[in-house]
C-alpha cells in the first residue's frame, strides 16, 4: 500500500467526487479510477459507492481514510524529524494535552528550544485523557500532559511539581460569585457546565460526595473558553481549573476555588520504548530542565 496511493483515496474521500479529486491531484480521472481499483483490490474490500453525481465510503472506506490520515501525518512527521541542514537540528515535535497552566512550564521549554533551533516546529493538540492516550499510542504525539488521575500504564512519565485547583467558573453577577469558596452543598441547583472528564473523574466524585447525585449538568464542553461564553450569557456555572479562563475585571467573570480544596496532579508522559527524533530529544532535555528547577522525577 503505497502513500502516494493513499493521499489519492483521501483527496477523493474529501471531495467525494473522481473529476474533482483528479483535477486536484492534477491525474486524469480514468487513472485515478484504475489507483482505486487496484487499491480496494490490494486491500480486499469495497471502499467507494459509486454514484452518478457523488462517490460515498463504504465502512471499512471509512475505517481505510481514518487510518490513512494517521499514517500520512505520522509519515510526514518521520520526514521532517529526519530532515536537516547544515548539521542544524530541524525537524516536528508534537504534544497532547488538556487544558491547564502545567502548559506553562512548556511553553518556557518550547521557547528556549526554538531560540536556539528555530528550524524545530510544534504541533499542540488539545483533548482529554482518552485523546492524549491514543495520539501516544499511534505516535502521533511525542509528548502528553495527563490532568489528575489517568491510566499511565504503557507510559514513562514525570510527574509535575505543579498542580491544578479545581473551581467554579461563575458570571459576576451570579450569587455564589460573592463567597470566596464553593462548598459540594453550595452547588445544589446550581446548572453546571462540566467537561467529560471531569464527570468520570473519581477525584472530583470523590469531593462531591453524596452531592454528586444530585447535580444538575445543564451542558458538558470540551473546551473552557467556549463553556465560557455560556457562563457569560447565563446558562450555568463551570466546573473547571483555575488560571484558564480569562477573569480579569473587564472579562465579567470570576473563579471561585472548592473548599475543602481539590488540588490534582499533573503527569508528562511519552510512550515506553520510545525512540525519540533528534529535535523531540532537545525539547524532552529542555522540558526535564524546566520540571527540574522546581522539582519532580521520572518514574516508570
């Protein structure tokens, strides 16, 4: 299964026509119906349903352009980690992560590694621990930041001298907005916004209590800053971290912390085993330096 062959199956699955497909691939469209022949052929089973006006995926088409687009980025990301000049490390790094201020420490490490190579680019990809997990796991992400509590088996990891204090996200004018802390009681009909893995996470269960039975979720989010605007515009409360989400005066926002304080901890993980590029290895030497300076330590 060659890559050439594969970009074609997905310029058509994204076009979803032969004509447009060839005519951005710059093919002829009898040629591009013959690489596809052949590929469903190779792989033996149907991938296309050919129409008279627009060509559909079957299921395991489907599944093929999934998996297609992963090996395509992953071959791109080989080439360019291994791509140098003049001896000048070059080349892509990759970090998952969810949303929190432990991205700080990175971003100083990330900084100082483009200061002195700055032929090294970085791709972040925001999500939750499931999504982190499965980017380490294909190797498409070199480096993932875990918030609280997560399934690091598989994993080399550094757990982070920082950690993440959990609150509510609250419009100003709203009446919990006035105590200077948010007890599991105080949330008691109050519509809350919470992200997936904050319901699952058995920390967070753990603080509620028996309160946790009776919260009304009016909405999940993914990500803070959207579940911010529903904050703004009254639709409910957010349960989240603090240092995300813009509360400054003029935001019309505020963060109130949980009492008793639910402070999580915070992981930097990359896949055992793995054999890092030459510019993925400066930034985990720069990164352990910036974690080192204020503590922490490597654990398998």
């Amino acid at each position: 299964m060659e890559l050439r062959t594969l970009r074609y199956f997905l310029e058509l699955a994204r076009r979803g026509s032969f004509t447009a497909a060839a005519n951005a691939l710059n093919l002829t469209q009898p040629t591009l119906s013959r690489q596809m022949q052949e590929l469903e052929a190779e792989v033996g089973a149907p991938l296309l349903v050919r129409g008279k006006r627009r060509t559909a995926l079957t299921d395991a088409g489907k599944y093929l352009a999934d998996r297609a687009a992963e090996i395509l980025e992953l071959a791109e990301r080989t080439r360019n980690s291994l791509s140098a000049a003049g001896g000048e490390i070059r080349g892509d790094v990759s970090i998952a992560g969810g949303e929190t201020r432990a991205m700080r420490l990175v971003a100083r490490a990330v900084k100082k590694t483009r200061d002195s190579h700055p032929g090294i680019r970085f791709h972040i990809f925001s999500g939750n621990a499931e999504a982190v997990s499965e980017r380490l796991e294909k190797g498409l992400a070199d480096f993932g930041i875990f918030v609280g509590q997560a399934n690091l088996a598989g994993f080399d990891h550094v757990r982070l001298p920082v950690g993440d204090v959990w609150g509510l996200l609250l419009a100003r004018g709203h009446p919990l907005a006035a105590r200077e802390a948010i007890a599991p009681a105080d949330l008691a009909g109050v519509p809350l916004l919470c992200s997936a893995q904050a319901v699952a996470d058995n920390e967070l269960g753990g603080w509620l209590g028996e309160a946790a039975a009776h919260l009304e979720i009016a909405a999940t989010y993914t990500l803070l800053y959207n579940a911010s605007l529903l904050v703004r515009e009254g639709v409910g409360a957010a349960v989240c971290i603090n240092g995300i989400a813009d509360v400054s005066e003029g935001s019309g926002l505020v963060f109130r912390p949980f009492r008793p304080a639910l402070v999580v901890g915070l992981a930097l993980a990359w896949k055992k085993g793995r054999s890092f590029s030459p510019a993925a290895t400066l930034f985990r030497q720069r990164l352990l330096g910036e974690i080192g300076g204020e503590g922490g330590g490597i654990q398998d």
